[in-house]
C-alpha cells in the first residue's frame, strides 16, 4: 500500500489530470471527503474556506461538501455544466 491516494480524472476534452493526495492529509479532512480539488496543493484540505450558505449559494451539495458542484467547477479550474 502506497502513502498516497491517486484521483484520475477526465475534462470535457478526455485529456486525463492525475494528482496524488498524501493518505495523512485526507485523513485529517473532517467530513474524509475524496474529492481531489478539496484539497489543496500544500495537501490541506478547503474545510476553513467559506462554505456556499455562507456566499449566499442555494445549489445543493453531496453529503457534508462545503462547496456545490457548481463552486467546485469554479476551484477547479473547469467549467459548471
């Protein structure tokens, strides 16, 4: 077993975006969200950022994520569809 958790992931081109995340900084996540773009590049996770309710956001969320699908996009660089 590896130190890190690998999150592959594809845009809407098919181009592949491949990030390891150290197994320590996902644990000391409090909701363990296995979302790559929650963390951040330092491997800290977006937990003390300001949550959607809080910009006023109405989108839904999975779970205990801090931000919407939408926001999320947003962090990552990407575009909401």
């Amino acid at each position: 077993m590896t130190d890190t958790v690998r999150f592959i992931e594809l845009d809407g081109t098919g181009k592949q975006t491949v990030r390891d995340i150290n197994r320590e900084s996902i644990a000391k996540c409090p909701s363990f969200i296995l979302v790559a773009a929650h963390y951040r590049a330092d491997g800290s996770c977006r937990h003390d950022e300001k949550i959607c309710e809080e910009l006023g956001c109405k989108n839904s969320k999975i779970k205990e994520e801090i931000y919407c699908s939408e926001h999320m996009a947003i962090l990552e660089g990407g575009v909401y569809v």
